[in-house]
C-alpha cells in the first residue's frame, strides 16, 4: 500500500492494505489483507506493598470493563482482599479480546506486643 518493496512490513493502524508481489518470471499477485488493530488492556493493581496487619486487609480491585478475571487462587470476583505475605495475580480479559497479567507482591509486618 505504501510502495515499499521490502517483503515486511511493520502496521501501525487498522485498515485495509493491499499487496502486489512479483515473480522472478514477470507475473504479478495481488491480495488485499485487513488488519483490525485492537486496543491495549492495560491492568494496574497498584505498586508493591509493605503493610503492618493492622493496616489490612487491603482490598484490590479490578476495575469494569472486563469480561473476566481470574486471580491465581482461582476467584474469578472482580475484588480480592489480601491479607498476607505472597503474590497477588489477576489475568483479565477486555471485552476486544485481548488478555493481560498484573501482580501485586504484598509484604505483612505483624504488630510489635506491648507486654
């Protein structure tokens, strides 16, 4: 489409692009290709957290938009309350099909004993 004769090309926007390509015999093909680029899902659970256990649970949530969320302990609720040491993962998919994978690590300190 745009006269370049490298054999790939690098699309950067939805449309309809045609191909001509030409045999070492002189014939010539010609195809045409449409290219639906769909928009970036971007999850953001947060940064990382270091929390005293007074200060939690702390509650993350997915926010709308999504037609599913799976977390990595198997709850597919758009909200998860985290409360200990580890990993928190959730994989969605936006309603355009594409997936994406945020994490937030959450560290809990316990609280000092006044004896």
């Amino acid at each position: 489409s745009n006269g370049s004769q490298t054999p790939i090309q690098e699309i950067q926007y939805s449309g309809i692009y045609n191909v001509t390509a030409a045999g070492i015999n002189g014939c010539t093909s010609t195809d045409e290709v449409h290219v639906n680029i769909k928009p970036i899902s971007k999850l953001e659970l947060g940064s990382d957290k270091v929390l005293c256990a007074n200060e939690l649970p702390l509650t993350l949530i997915v926010p709308s938009g999504y037609t599913s969320v799976v977390w990595n302990n198997g709850s597919v609720a758009s909200t998860r309350e985290a409360d200990a040491t580890g990993y928190y993962i959730a994989t969605v998919t936006a309603m355009n099909g594409c997936v994406d994978v945020d994490s937030l690590y959450l560290i809990r300190r316990e609280q000092p004993t006044i004896l």
